[in-house]
C-alpha cells in the first residue's frame, strides 16, 4: 500500500458488507456508555396519561416506550437553501394525529422486544444501531404483540420532518444557528465517534428528543429524487432504497437540518442506522383530529418521476463530438483546448507534492461523462459489473485497468478513424480543475460538494445516474465522486520542475485512479487527490474486489472531428 491510510480499502470492505448485508461496525469506545437513571415509573399498558399528550407502552422487565402525540397541521416541507433533492419547498398538511416515539429506540427496548441486541456502540439506554429498514419492520410487528390494540410502524418522511420542525420554518428544530447544534444534538462535532444515550440533549419544542444527530433514522418512504406533486396510479420508485433522516453522530452540521434526506437500501445495515417509531391514535384515546384538515397525506410522498436531465435536452458546446454505439445509445465527448495548470496540491497527502506546472500542448476529446452500464453492453456485448445498481445509465464500476483497454479497442471498431483511450493523470487532473486551482473544481468549500459529486453524504453508498449533479465549467460531469475513474498512468512521485505533456512512469505495480466515488469522503474527492489499484482483476486478502467502485471515462484524440 502507498499510504498508512488506505482509505479505498475502506471502500472495499464498505461494498462488501452492503453487497452481502453484513451490519458496519462502526469504531465505539471499548467501555460501555453509562446508563442514564431509570426513568421514573409509570402506569404499565397501552394508555395516554392523562393531561399529558404521551402514550407509555409497556415492554415488560421495567421497560418502557414513551410516545408524544403529534397534532395535524400544515408546514412548509422541504429547503430553498439545501440539496436539490430538498426542493422545492411545498405546503404539506397532515390531517391525522398520530404518536412519536419521545426517543430513538434504545438498545433495551429492542431486545425487550426481539430478545436481542444488535447494538455496536453497547448502552441500554443508547440508540440502537446497526439495524436495516427490514429489520425494523420485523421489531414492528413484534411490538405490536405487546399492545394488541395498536399500529405501530416507521414514521412518513413528511410526518418526521412535520415532527422534527416542531413548528420552526428554520434550519433546524431549535433556528438557524448551527453553533447551537450541540445542545440538542450528537453529532460529528460532539460525539467522540460513537453514540450516547437517548435524552441528554434538548429536546424539540414539541418534547422529542435527538431529532438531530445520534442516529439516522429510518422512514417508511421509498426514496424521491425530487418533490413533485402527487401523480395518479402507481409510481415505482426512483431507486429500490428507503429514505433516511435526522443525521447521525458522524454527519457535519449540515447533515443534520431538518429538511436534509439520505437514503440507502432497507437491507443494509449500518453503523449509525436506528429508529424511531410511530404510532396510530386509535378511538379509546379520544383525541380528535382538526375537521378542517382534512387534505390526505400522500403514502409515501408518492410523487411523479422527475424528468430524466437528459441528454437530448442539452445544450451542446462547440466542437463536441458524438459517438453513435448503435441500438440509441451514444457517447458525448467535449473538446479540451491545450493549456498549462498547476497540478498536484501543498495541502494534500504527500504523493501530491511538489506542486508542478505542468502544459498540455495538444486538445483532446474528453467523455462529457463516465462511461454507463449501457454503454459499455453497447461496446463489450456483456454488462461491467455493477454492486449497487441496475440503472442504464449509471456508470460502469467494479472494472479493471486491462478490461478498460479492451473495451477502448472494441470502441474505435465503432468509429473507425477515431483513437480511444484512458486520459493521462494530468490530463484528468488538468480537465477536472477546469481553470480551478482550490481542492475542487468549484472551489474550495468541501460543503458544496454534494452539489456536484455523489458521495456518502448524499449516495446512500451506491452510484447514481451520470449527469444528474452540476457539471464543471468545461461541462463535464462527475469527475467528483461517483465512481473512481482510470488513468493510463502508473502510480509514482511528481518530479520537480516543469513538465510537458507527462505520462508517468515507464512501469510499476499499480495504475492510478482518480476522483473519489459514492464511498468517499470529501477529500478523497479533491482535484488533487491521488490513489491507484492493479491493474488486473483480482481480490484482495479478504476476498474483496480490489477494482470495487472504480469505472472510466474515455478521451478520444486521433480522428476527432
């Protein structure tokens, strides 16, 4: 390995564990968290204390669950200065009251219920994590055992923003300062990377606790790119994964607003993946819903498909060339002019310096994107393996150096009179800056990144359609995230001095790999940023795909018209 820090391994051994449904282990304190006191006691059984607006299920053994009724009303879902997928901000009004759980399940709770614990980061009172979607569901029903009478089941995405907000229209439950975040939060910024017991911070104003931060808990939703208004029938939804809210004890401040959404699929098991429950009022509780809210909740937050970014909608530059691969499938590629940039960064890991000038004295034809599933069936006549996902149009992963020289040649059978090949590393670099000299290609601001890359932040750990986040200002797509992208280069040290059209060494024992895919964090995203693999196909110690989350993007030099 180049570096102590191999953080593509890290990547490997997060695919695999989603690719066979192990839970993620994430890193606790080798002492167990201390258990806050036992709540004082309260009447045992599916009854709303009186006056007070909760409901206390008992679990048996001392255990209780606490829930706060939540009344109908209107809010506005949704935030005009996050994600696009929180946009637009939409009216939305819950006509039913319902019931929230007062905490995030604990870890005795769950095993009060299913007779386990499956809880990393040990604490009876800590939120239980390391939990899938699925998984949820079966502890649901098994809780509906212990209070007949009632429905128990995953909050709505609308109802657990509804509750969340608490009133507030602000970034979070308490306003808009994220300074303020730590008193009513666990979160990157507080959480000594593990998990703390439900109820230590403030609670919202509506009586909830770790609304932000601690867990990220699941919804009942399948994921939406978008919000749109509701369409007629049946919509299927945009991917095959659940929606996620609140944060978790390693998101950012950022992370964890009221309005910001996640998604990853119901069987996966993660780290910082808990729950918190709902529950129907039934009529034996003699609460009344408002007569004049009595606009329906759309199940699911069912909602038209967006309108694909496609292709033949663009606005194409000049001089962009377009390869046609036969059955509609196409491949788009935009002219790079020659020029000179400063590559490598002084701020980085040390295989990124000496920062260099290096020149580019010939244009080439960059892949306007990374090559997608449906391309490289068009070109190979097989599918690239694909852990995460079956869309047509996302990129082509889990490819090696060698299989993408075959598909370059299969791909100037084509286009006879074109020559195809991987880009040199300086080449990608030069093309990923885009004129930028900050860490990435729009700047600095790691915060903004979600707004052109698919990382973890904003993936759900798998590869999304190409082209659906902001291009660069050369137009062209993902070269942040997504997948990580071959060079023709081997890996080795920058050389002092200026440099002309470099290639990299004449030999070595690993190709370089650029741009950070949808397992990486932040900086493993930089224009600067370095890794590689071999070049073969193979496997790594533990049986993983060494070339996991790593696909291509193809220049196009010889022939180019």
């Amino acid at each position: 390995m180049s570096r102590p820090d191999r953080w593509r391994v890290l990547e490997c051994l997060v695919a695999l564990l989603l690719l066979v449904g192990y839970s993620q282990k994430n890193i606790c304190a080798a002492a167990d968290s201390t258990d806050k006191a036992a709540k004082p006691a309260r009447a045992a059984g599916a009854k709303e204390v009186p006056g007070s607006g909760e409901l206390v299920i008992d679990l048996g053994g001392g255990v209780q669950m606490e829930f706060v009724l939540i009344r109908p009303g209107s809010f506005q879902m949704g935030s005009d200065n996050g994600a696009s997928d929180e946009q637009p901000v939409h009216e939305v009004k819950i006509a039913k009251p319902f019931y929230l759980g007062k905490y995030e399940v604990t870890q005795e709770q769950w095993k009060a219920v299913m007779g386990t614990d499956p809880g990393v980061c040990k604490g009876a009172r800590n939120p239980v994590e390391s939990v899938s979607w699925e998984d949820c569901q079966a502890f649901l029903q098994k809780l509906g055992e212990k209070a007949p009478a009632r429905k128990f089941r995953l909050p709505a995405e609308a109802e657990w923003e509804y509750a969340c907000r608490a009133g507030s229209s602000a970034e979070y439950g308490f306003g808009d300062d994220p300074a303020k975040l730590a008193e009513y939060a666990w979160y990157a910024g507080n959480s000594a990377n593990k998990t703390h017991p439900v109820g230590e911070k403030k609670p919202n104003a509506w009586g909830l606790y770790d609304m932000h931060g601690n867990v990220c808990e699941w919804c009942a939703n399948w994921w939406k790119h978008t919000y749109r208004p509701p369409a007629r029938g049946m919509v299927a939804p945009d991917w095959p994964t659940r929606v996620l809210r609140g944060g978790s004890w390693q998101y950012a401040a950022q992370g964890c607003r009221s309005a910001r959404r996640a998604n990853v699929a119901p069987g996966y098991c993660l780290g910082d993946l808990g729950l918190r429950v709902a529950c129907d009022v039934i009529p034996s509780d003699g609460v009344k819903p408002n007569p004049e809210d009595n606009a329906k909740l759309p199940p699911g937050n069912e909602a038209a498909k967006p309108a694909p970014q496609a292709k033949a909608t663009e606005q194409h530059r000049p001089g962009e060339l377009v390869i046609d691969l036969g059955g509609g499938v196409k491949m788009e590629f935009v002219p790079i002019q020659p020029g000179s940039f400063l590559m490598g960064s002084d701020n980085g890991e040390p295989d990124e310096k000496p920062v260099h000038k290096v020149t580019i004295t010939k244009p080439f034809h960059m892949g306007k994107y990374e090559v997608t599933q449906e391309q490289w069936k068009a070109v190979m006549g097989t599918d690239a393996f694909n852990r995460s996902s079956q869309s047509a149009r996302c990129p082509a992963d889990c490819v090696s150096w060698e299989e993408c020289q075959a598909f370059c040649q299969r791909l100037a059978e084509k286009a006879p009179g074109h020559t195809f090949r991987l880009p040199t590393e300086a080449e990608w670099e030069y093309a990923c800056r885009a004129g930028s000299t900050g860490d990435y290609c729009f700047g600095d601001e790691a915060a903004r990144l979600p707004d052109y890359a698919w990382c973890p932040l904003r993936s759900g750990y798998h590869t999304h359609p190409v082209g659906e986040k902001k291009p660069n200002a050369w137009g062209l797509y993902d070269m942040h995230g997504n997948v990580w992208e071959w060079c023709a280069d081997w890996k080795g040290s920058y050389s002092d001095g200026e440099q002309t059209d470099p290639t990299g060494p004449a030999q070595g024992g690993v190709r370089v790999v650029r741009g950070g895919s949808c397992c990486s964090r932040p900086a493993l995203c930089r224009s600067a940023y370095r890794d590689d693999a071999p070049p073969v196909r193979g496997h790594g110690g533990a049986g993983i795909v060494v070339n996991t989350n790593i696909g291509l993007r193809v220049v196009c030099v010889a022939g180019s018209k």
